[in-house]
C-alpha cells in the first residue's frame, strides 16, 4: 500500500528531472564576457596590450580558453579616454571564475611585473568594465569571420541598443530572431561574430552585436544596402517594433595585431 502512494511521487521527480534535463539540453546558447579597458593614454593602451598578447591570452588558452578578440576603436588615437576591448568566448559561466582568479592562481603571470606589479599612482589603466552576454537562439554560438582583407585594415563594428523597458527590450530582441534580422544580416554577408543579450553590466536592458568588415569602404557600403532593403525597409516600420531602442552605441574598430579575431 505504501508503495503505490510513493510510484506517483517517485513519477513526478522522474519527470520533472527528464523536463528539466530536456530544457538544458535545448539550450545551447554561449556565453561571453566582454571586457573593456578605460585608458587615458596612448601608452597606457601598448602596455595593456602587452600585458594581453604576452601574458593574459597566454593564461586564457592555458586555462582552456581560446579564439580572443582583441580591439581597438578606430577613434583612440585622438579620444580623451581611450579604450582596449577584449572578447571572450565562455565555455560555461564557471569560466568567469576561472578568468577572474587566473590573475592569483597562474603562476606564469607572476612575471608580468611591469602591469601586475604597477604603483597605486601608476596603474596602467583608469577602470575595467565586464559584461556579461548570452547568444541568441538564431546564433547561439560566436563566428570568427571569414574576411579577406588585410588585418590592420579590418573593421569590426560593436553595436548596444539600450530599451527603455524590459518589455521593450524583449521586443527588440524578438525582432532579431523570430523577426528575421539576423537572417537579412546573414543574407547580405555581415560577417556577424556574435548576437547577444546583456545579462550582466552598466546598461541594461541592453543587447550588443557584432559584425566585421575588410575595411571602412566595405563596411560603409554593406550599411548602405542594408538600409535599402525591402525587407528591413518593411521590418523597421512594424508597429510592434517601433521604439524599441533608446540607446545605440556604434562602435568601430580595428583588430590588435594580435587578436585571434
């Protein structure tokens, strides 16, 4: 008699295990971290890249982790806060503990005296920003692009649109999936690196792009047919997508000679 009152119990935790168990394995979306260096100085950006190309990406490909991205945008030279982008692939969000404590635990880096063991009034840096990002489902997974082009002149355009509300936001993020607009950028050859929502960072709701060019003319002559394509020409107008993006920020930029990118 005890027995048949358990078999219901012991039937749901098998099925709410196999349910759960299904969900995760349907979701196949990565995750990535984006990090960006705030600097002041031309100086400060060569010895972040230093520190990156000879110690940081090392560190990361020993910890398992590879194909990094590193950027800098194309206004740097001449910008009062100049910036280093660095794009990270995830295995799994456990790699964000792996990346921030690579720093203490792999003893290779000791040696990067000159960045670790700066002066308090020396840093090589003003701040480090992280974000946070999972894949959408129509790219769930990054792409290194398939570019022709000489590397130093190579364009890679990061794109942010911030929503006013959560529902908004949801909105937009529709519009690139069951909308159709990562296919019209997959149509028109992008080169997109990854599509990604925001789950972590400074500016939420919020969801950033990433698409890549051989140079600035070629970059500038894919955005003009974009814009007269019938069908994005068709998409921007749908009621259910009107306003949902308050903020964009475009930003441009070239590889670092380095960049796994």
């Amino acid at each position: 008699m005890r027995t048949k009152k358990l078999l219901p119990v012991i039937f749901l935790l098998f099925a709410s295990s196999f349910v759960a168990n299904a969900l995760k394995a349907a979701d196949k979306r990565s995750y990535y971290e984006i990090k960006v260096y705030r600097v002041a100085t031309n100086e400060q950006v060569k010895q972040v890249d230093r520190f990156l190309q000879n110690d940081y990406l090392p560190a990361l490909h020993r910890a398992g982790i590879g194909k990094i991205g590193v950027f800098h945008p194309t206004v740097n030279d001449t910008a009062a806060e100049k910036r280093v982008y660095i794009f990270i692939p995830l295995r799994s969000l456990e790699d964000l503990n792996t990346i921030e404590e690579l720093i203490v635990t792999d003893s290779k880096l000791k040696e990067a005296n000159a960045y670790l063991d700066a002066a308090y009034n020396a840093s090589p840096y003003k701040r480090i920003e992280s974000i946070v990002l999972k894949a959408f489902p129509m790219m769930p997974s990054f792409q290194p692009p398939s570019l022709t082009g000489n590397k130093t002149e190579r364009v890679y355009e990061l794109r942010s649109y911030e929503s006013a509300t959560e529902k908004l936001y949801r909105q937009k993020v529709k519009m690139f999936n069951a909308g159709g607009e990562i296919s019209l950028f997959k149509r028109l050859e992008f080169n997109a690196v990854f599509y990604a929502e925001v789950i972590a960072g400074s500016h939420m709701p919020n969801l950033m792009y990433m698409t890549s060019f051989n140079n600035q003319a070629d970059r500038d002559a894919h955005w003009k047919k974009f814009g007269e394509d019938p069908e994005w020409v068709k998409l921007k107008v749908m009621p259910e997508y009107l306003n949902t993006v308050a903020r964009n920020e475009t930003i441009l930029m070239n590889p670092a000679e380095f960049s796994e990118l």
